[in-house]
C-alpha cells in the first residue's frame, strides 16, 4: 500500500460535475490500495472573483484581511469535495489548512511554509479516510490565516507530500503534462515525458504556471516524485525528477506576461537601492530610472510613491531554459530583431536566457523563438526516428 497525495487545480474542481468526476478519480486511487491524501483550489474563478471584491473596496487591500477572505475559496472546494466522496459511500473529511497543521511564516499573501504537524491526518488515513486538505492556506505561529501566494496549492501538496513521506505527489491540472511551453499559447508544443528538478525551477520561476516555484523548491529539497498530470483524461503525465532520461538542448521556452515598465523620479537613494535588489532595472541613471515589475506590485509603489512613479508601457518576459541555452543569446536577439520586435534588455543566467520585448508582441516572439529554438524542424525529425527505431 502507497501513500499517494493528489492535488486538484481550480478547472479541474471548476462545477459540481467536475468535482464527482476527480471524487471518481480518487475512489479508483483507492482501490487500487492506496492511502489518499488530497490538497484542492478553488473553483475555478474564485479566488479573482473574491480578489474584485476586495479591489472594489482597495486597490491594495490591507495583506492580513485580504488573506482571511482569499482562503476562503478553498474551504468551499474541500467541502464539497468531501460530500461527493462520503455521498458515494468513501470515508472521507475535509480539513482547513488550521486543522491540519500547516504552519507557515507571518508574511501575508507570500507566506512560506515553515512545517506541517501531522497528526490529525495521520489519525484520519489510520481509520480508512480519504483525508482532503485545503490547498493554499496556512497559519501563522499566532493562528492567523496565511496564503502562500497564487498558485500556492501546489506547494501545499507538495509539503502535505514530503511531511507524510508520500511515495508520489500527483498535480493534476488542465493539461496533460509539462509542455515545451504554455500550450494554451504557442503552436505546435510538445509535451515531455521527464524534467529535472533544476529545469523545472527555472521554467516555473520564469512563468511555467503549471507549477508554483516553491513548490519545485519544496519538493526538490524533499526528494518528493513529484508528477503533473491532466484530471481530464489519463496518462503518464510529466515526472519531474532529479536525472531525466531524456536531455534536450533546450528544455522550454517561459512566458512571463503582464509586467509594467516603470520610470521613477525624485525617489531617495536608499529607496533606490531597495528598487535595485527586487526587480530588473532598465534604465540606471541616478535622478530618473526605469524598473520592470508585476501590475499588483507596481500599485503598491504607487501607494508609496505616488506622483514619484509612472507606469510607461506593458512588457513580457520570454525565457528559453535548458543546458545549452547561454550560447544561444546573440541569435534569439538577432531572430526578434529581424522580424522587427524590439528587445528592451536581455539576460543570460546559468541555464536560461531571457528577453524583454512589449507585451503587444509577446505571441509572435513565443512562435519564433519555440520554433527556431525549442521544437525545431531538425528535432521533429530525431524525435519521429526515436519513436520509429
Ligand atoms: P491549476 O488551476 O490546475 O493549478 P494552472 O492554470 O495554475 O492550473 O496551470 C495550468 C496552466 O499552466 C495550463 O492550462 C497552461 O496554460 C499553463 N502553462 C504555462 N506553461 C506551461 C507549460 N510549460 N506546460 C504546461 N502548461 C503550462
Ligand atoms: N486558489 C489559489 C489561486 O487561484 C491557489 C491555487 O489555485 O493554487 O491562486
Ligand atoms: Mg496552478
């Protein structure tokens, strides 16, 4: 018998019907002689439509309260989930993250989780019970709830999976598995049977959101088989290990959109400096300087700063991730430019390289860079003669 734990992403628990359906997914887990530990999201939509109603109030919402009503998605999801299970005759109980013992650091909507006090879950898998734990939220050292940033419910299976010692930690999602890039916008991906932990970080800390970084974090430090899965149909999904078999020159390609270029002005030079750690700087003289940061950080600034800061267009971040990705800098750059994409800045790190264009240009510098980079015409061809030899 195995200790598996699931997760469940916000489609994939999206209606009452998609919540039967991952209620079967979980009896057959089951029955298979499994012990099942579950971590869900919210339905799908929720934790936006529950964020506009804060926004409605403030743009920047006070973090603790914001973090009591954004948590409350999930204690829906998991509720609903448990009446399915128990209604088709599973022992089955649903616990907040409280009751179940997550205990995370004090930072409201970033929070991180500092450990996970089993024993109430151990107690319920003891008595034959599926046991069904609310994704994204912990508490902190004085019980206040703590989310762990969008995405978080990845890293709660992830943890719940490394403190039980689980043999498998599943993500079922809306996709298959993990893609040469996000499916939903670029052409012709391709899905990839393994990839390694290393990569992995790199693609999700560059945009993949298929998984949430800590949770690669997390269930790289852990050792944790970690596997992403679709909750729509079966397969053997993506494993995300240590040494994969199969090693590609470029692994993916990351999009990271919805970013705000931002000039400052008039801004101290400790402040500065604070700015200068925390986001990619463009624009580096002293009195007047550029930044590029997410939209929910740039009304943040705006609080702070005010007038002192000015949000001059939208960018996105493409980032090419693999081995041999460093040499290949000078020719993404020079493909952008020859179809007339212009390029704000370019980075290159160990394992990646990234490129800042507008945000208008975003789906056609994806194309060119995952077809002339990552699935090109030449590994087509290596990959037919694998699959036929
Ligand atoms: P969930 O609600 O199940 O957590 P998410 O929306 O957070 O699902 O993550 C799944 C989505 O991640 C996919 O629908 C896809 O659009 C996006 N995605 C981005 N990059 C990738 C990638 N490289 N491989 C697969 N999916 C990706
Ligand atoms: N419901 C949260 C979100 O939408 C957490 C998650 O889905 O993982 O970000
Ligand atoms: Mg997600």
């Amino acid at each position: 018998m195995a200790l598996i734990v699931q997760k469940y992403g916000g489609t994939s628990v999206g209606s009452i019907e998609r919540i039967q359906s991952v209620s079967e997914r979980i009896i057959s887990t089951q029955q298979q002689g499994h012990n099942v530990v579950v971590a869900v999201s919210a339905m799908a939509g929720e934790t936006n439509r529950l964020m506009n109603l804060a926004n409605q109030i403030s743009e920047v919402p006070e973090p603790r309260e914001l973090d009591m009503l954004l948590s409350a998605g999930e204690q829906v999801s998991i509720a609903l989930l448990a009446m399915s299970l128990t209604q088709k005759g599973i022992k089955a109980i649903s616990l907040t993250a409280d009751q179940a013992g997550i205990q995370t650091n004090a930072v409201f909507n970033d929070a991180t989780i500092e450990y996970i006090e089993t024993d109430l879950i151990t107690k319920w898998l003891n008595k034959g019970y599926v046991v069904i734990v609310a994704g994204f939220q912990g508490r902190d050292r004085i019980g206040n709830i703590t989310t762990l940033g969008r995405g978080g419910s990845d890293t709660t299976a992830v943890a719940l999976a490394a403190a039980l010692n689980a043999d498998e930690c599943q993500i079922f999602t809306d996709v298959d598995g993990v893609y040469s890039s996000d499916p939903r916008f670029v052409s012709n991906t391709r899905r990839l049977k393994e990839v390694s932990f290393s990569d992995m970080h790199v693609l999700a800390k560059s945009g993949a959101k298929v998984l949430q970084e800590h949770s690669v974090t997390h269930a790289w430090n852990s050792s944790v088989t970690l596997r992403v899965l679709s909750s729509f149909d079966d397969g053997e999904g993506t494993l995300i290990c240590e040494n994969p078999k199969e090693v590609l020159a470029v692994t993916g390609l990351a999009l990271k959109q919805d970013l705000f270029l931002v000039e400052c002005e008039g801004i101290s030079a400790k402040e500065q400096r604070e700015l200068y750690k925390q986001y990619k700087v463009l624009d580096e003289r002293c009195d007047c300087f550029q930044i590029v940061v997410p939209k929910a950080t740039f009304l943040q600034l705006k609080l702070a700063f005010n007038t002192k800061i000015r949000n001059i267009s939208s960018l996105s971040i493409l980032t090419l991730v693999g081995d041999n990705v460093e040499g290949m800098a000078e020719s993404a750059c020079n493909q952008l430019m020859a179809n007339s994409i212009d390029i704000y800045q370019y980075d290159i790190e160990p394992k990646s390289v990234s490129v800042i264009v507008n945000q208008a240009d975003l789906q056609r510098a994806a194309e060119i860079l995952h077809k002339t980079f990552v699935i090109t015409e030449q590994s087509q061809d290596n990959n037919l003669m694998i699959a036929v030899s």
